[in-house]
C-alpha cells in the first residue's frame, strides 16, 4: 500500500480491512482525520513486532549483516 496518496481500495481489500472499494486506501491522508484513531491495529501490531526483534536482533550480533568485499 502507498499510504492512500495514488492508490484505490480494491473489493478484497475494502473486506480485509474495511472502506470503501473504489475509494483511496487511507480517506484521511494528511487531512485533519489522520491520527492513531484509524490506523489499522492488528497491522500496527504486527509491524510493531517485527521493528522489535530487528532491533533486539542487531542489538545483539551484526552477523546477519553482509559486509562490501
């Protein structure tokens, strides 16, 4: 997703994550809406998570990191 600037919501994703199909992803794109109020939380979550072990990962070692020969 691009953050609601170009892109249209489909019918699929209009039921995973409600909207409106045929409507941009994310209605309240730099508007006055646009707050943690309409973020989607279990997506929050999940990248939440996901920042968490990257960050505790490369806390702990930099071996996953390739280095320039």
């Amino acid at each position: 997703m691009d953050g609601g600037t170009t892109g249209i919501k489909t019918p699929e994703q209009a039921r995973r994550y409600g909207g409106e199909a045929g409507q941009m992803y994310d209605s309240c794109y730099h508007q006055p809406c646009d707050d943690l109020g309409n973020i989607h939380q279990p997506e929050q979550r999940r990248n939440t998570r996901l920042l968490a072990w990257a960050i505790g990962r490369f806390a702990v070692t930099v071996d996953d990191v390739r280095t320039p020969r």
